[in-house]
C-alpha cells in the first residue's frame, strides 16, 4: 500500500505503510498550497517491556505527535473483565454485578505533546490537563501546564527521526538531550529527574478505573493534588482525567452528566449538567475518543465518585454510561509534599 492518500488508524495524519513514513497534513486531504514532510518513520510496537525516556510516538487515538518522558506503573480496574462466577447460578437478566474488580497492573507514560499539533486536538483531548495547586495561601488557586498528556503503552504508536530537536515543546530541551550513541538518541536530563523527583506527590498515577457501556468505554484516572486549611477546616483536592471512547460504529453525542460524590465525612452530592466541561462531544467512527479532565475538592480526606453520561444517538433516543466508580483517597500517610510546595 504505497498510495500517499491512505489514511492512517489516526485519521489526522497519512502515511505511506511501504516506507512507514508519517506526514502531518491534520485531515484526510493535503491541505492546498502545503508539502508533504516526512517526520520520521514508524517503528515495530513493543509486544514486551515497556517505552524508555526519549521514545518519540505518534498518539494512536489522537493522533499528536509526542516523546516519552518517564513510566507510571498503574492498576487497572477493569469492570468489562468478568471474574469466574463462583457456583453454576446464572445471573439475574439486567442485572449489574457488583464484583470486586482485581486490578491489573499495566504501563502508562508521562509525555510532551508536540506544540504544533495541539490546536489540531484542542477538540477532542485537554491540552493544559495536568493541573496542580498553587504554592501560596489562596486554596481556589490551580496552575496548568500545558502539553502534558498519560498515554497508554497501547496508545502508542512508535517512530524514530533524524532530528535533533523533533519535537516542539518549551520543556524539551530543558528535559531532554540529543546522544546519537543511545537507542532512542535522546537522553534524561538532571533537571527531568528533578522534576519528576520534587512533583511526584501531585503527577502520580497509580489507578485506572474502566467500564464499557453500550460500545461507549469511559476510562477515568484520579489524582490527589494536596491538602489545603480554609476557614478552620481541611480542604482535599483532586483531580480526574477522563477519556469517553466510541468502540461501535454508531454516531453518539454526550449530553448530560450525572455525578454521585460521597465523602468520608458522611456527605452524599448530586451533580447534574449539560455536557462535560463546557461541550457535548460527538463521538463518531472517524473521530472515536474525547478526553478531558476536571477538578473536586472533600473537606475529609477520602470519598468516593461515580455516575453516568447521558448519550444521544442520530435518532434522538437516549441511554445512560455508566462511570466506573473510583476512590479518592488522599494518600496522606505515604506521601510527603514535594519540597517546595505547601498543601
């Protein structure tokens, strides 16, 4: 297959799968007036192990390109997964096992989005998601970082380049160096290892929650972000990435959320609303996955969350997803703040 209109599995960008070459183009057609420019070329998936630091990638679902900056070793809780029943009775009809879900342990990674590709994705997947609180008395105040994304080892689609600096981001080359002796040429800095070693408290990701509903899999991964003092009282904050995945065919469009949020101090919230951060996403088979994250505060250290989204289909009938419920725990006992920072 060499035609150089030949849409890859990320339709943002078109390769030619006899050379393994990738060019940019963001959209099934050349835009006009534009060349086509090799980028890199793709190299064979990691069936074991894990991607090292420096690994440049192409987003399977997403399409951006990016480079890998360290390993998280999660848990996956998987409710799609059953577990043996443990006697021969079946199931009552309709019926939502309420199981202990096991986890498993799996490989996600920190990364750098490459700035170019992000007004592409700004649509569909947050690019300011990684979120931590702000280093001074005022508890509402968050900072982003921009261009911060946790991928999956599936999510990852592996090439290598020529270039010394592939990858346009303000952070990569105080993050990264060039050495052409290493496979993949680029290296850790000290200043990585810093960072990674001063803010991990706030970047850790330990749990995966997942749960597929009627071909729409809805994945969510929670953070603890720290401890704040407001009016005589402690103030935990959290927060949660999510991504929505269309596995079927059929068009759907988010509607509606419905969030249930228990706190350890015996509080029991209801959350209902339009859409999800301001938008009600179309998930379609050419464009399958929206993700984005959010932020919820508990005056106790543990609590909680689950719901449903509301999903319209082209016929106007509707069903509900259903949220995986995680735990928000504060990890308070383990993890010392980052030096520095002040919860």
């Amino acid at each position: 297959m060499s035609d150089l209109n030949t849409a890859s599995c990320c339709s943002q960008y078109l390769v030619d799968y006899n050379s393994l070459k990738m060019w940019p183009v963001f959209g099934r057609n050349r835009p006009e007036g534009k060349v086509l420019e090799t980028v890199g070329v793709f190299e064979a998936l990691k069936q074991h192990g894990k991607y090292g630091t420096g690994q440049l990638f192409l987003h399977s679902v997403f399409g951006y390109r990016g480079i890998v900056l360290f390993p998280w070793h999660a848990r996956i809780y998987d409710r799609d997964i059953i577990p043996p029943m443990s006697d021969s009775k079946p199931e009552p009809p309709g019926s939502h096992r309420s199981k202990e879900v096991k986890g498993k342990t799996h490989t996600y990674y920190q990364v750098l989005i490459d700035t170019r590709d992000c007004p592409h994705i700004s649509q569909r997947s947050q690019t300011e998601a990684v979120t931590f609180l702000a280093n001074h008395d005022d508890s509402r105040a968050l900072y982003a970082i921009p261009g911060l994304d946790y991928v999956s080892h599936e999510d990852i689609l592996p090439y290598n380049s020529t270039e010394q600096v592939p990858i346009q981001h303000e952070l990569f080359e105080r993050f990264l160096m060039f050495n052409p002796d290493k496979t993949p040429p680029f290296s850790a800095r000290d200043t990585l290892k810093a960072w990674q070693e001063k803010n991990h408290p706030w970047l850790e990701l330990s749990d995966v929650h997942r749960e597929t509903t009627e071909n729409i899999r809805v994945t969510v991964i929670p953070f603890y972000m720290g401890m704040r003092d407001a009016q005589n009282s402690h103030v935990y904050w959290w927060r949660y990435c999510i991504r929505l995945e269309n596995m079927g065919s059929e068009v759907v469009q988010l509607r509606e959320r419905h969030w249930r949020i228990f706190s350890l101090s015996g509080t029991l919230e209801t959350v209902r609303g339009r859409g999800v951060v301001g938008r009600e996403p179309v998930l379609s088979k050419e464009q399958p996955a929206f993700q984005y994250s959010s932020h919820v505060s508990l005056q106790a250290p543990s609590g909680h969350m689950w719901g449903t989204f509301r999903i319209e289909r082209t016929d106007g009938s509707h069903f509900d997803v259903r949220i995986p419920p995680f735990s928000l725990e504060s990890n308070k006992d383990d993890k010392a703040p980052p030096a520095g920072y002040t919860f």
